[in-house]
C-alpha cells in the first residue's frame, strides 16, 4: 500500500474521518465547578461535625468524654448507635462494638453526618444543636 492509500483510508473509515460513518464522540469535559461545590459541601460538613464534636465534649476533646452513660466525643449511648447503625446499614451491633464505634470518631463521625445530614436528626445533640445552630447550617449546606 502507498502511503497516500493509507491517507485515504485513514480519512475514510476511522472515527473522525472526513467521511466516516458517525462522527468521534467529543469528550466529556471535566465541570470544575461541579466538583468545587462538592468539594465545598464536604469541607462544611466535615467543619460542623467537627464543631460538633468540640462543643459536646466542651473543647476538651478526649478528656472530656466518658462520663455518665455517654461514650466518645458526639456522646454516644451505645444503644443509640446500635439504632443508628441498624437504620442506615442493616445491621445489628453487640453493644461493645456500638462503644468501640462511638470512641473512634472517623467512625463516629460517619455516623454523625447520617444522622445530621441524611436524617435531618440534628435535635440528637439539642444543646449544641442551638447553640451551633446546626438547624441553619445543614440548610446553608443542602443549599450550596
């Protein structure tokens, strides 16, 4: 074959081509503001979780967990984890994994944005919840 064939060809038959039988599809291009606002949505949830977790725990982090029947930073009763869990995932915790859950605040915190943000139950937390105002901020968020 010569090399103008090959031109020829080339122009003819691959996706493209001057005269090939369906045009190439374009590519969809990336829509940076789309993932800007996600990113935007997650850095304010991840920073009213974290609010969250200061204020229940008076800004002592750690140290000021662990009192009465309460565990971890969003102060916890394991059976409302048990709950919680059970409602979001389907399954059902002992209640020493409800604890080790709610002591460990990726996890926690996890359960936290479920139940703030997919459940609408910011009232769970009421103290912080008002004085946070958790109520507003959720909806600046959904709104974004």
């Amino acid at each position: 074959m010569t090399a103008r064939y090959l031109l020829l060809l080339c122009l003819c038959v691959l996706p493209g081509g001057a005269f090939a039988a369906e045009p190439a599809p374009a590519a969809a291009a990336p829509n940076p503001s789309a993932e800007a606002r996600s990113i935007t949505i997650e850095v304010r949830r991840d920073a009213l979780i974290r609010r969250l977790a200061d204020c229940e725990t008076g800004g002592r982090g750690e140290a000021g967990v662990g009192r009465g029947p309460y565990v971890g930073v969003f102060q916890f009763e394991p059976r409302t984890v048990v709950n919680f869990v059970r409602e979001r995932d389907g399954r059902t915790l002992s209640a020493q994994e409800a604890i080790a859950l709610a002591r460990d605040y990726r996890r926690a915190s996890a359960l936290v944005r479920y139940v703030i943000f997919d459940r609408g139950g910011h009232t769970h937390w009421p103290a912080c919840s008002r004085k946070l105002g958790i109520a507003r901020q959720v909806a600046a968020i959904k709104a974004l």
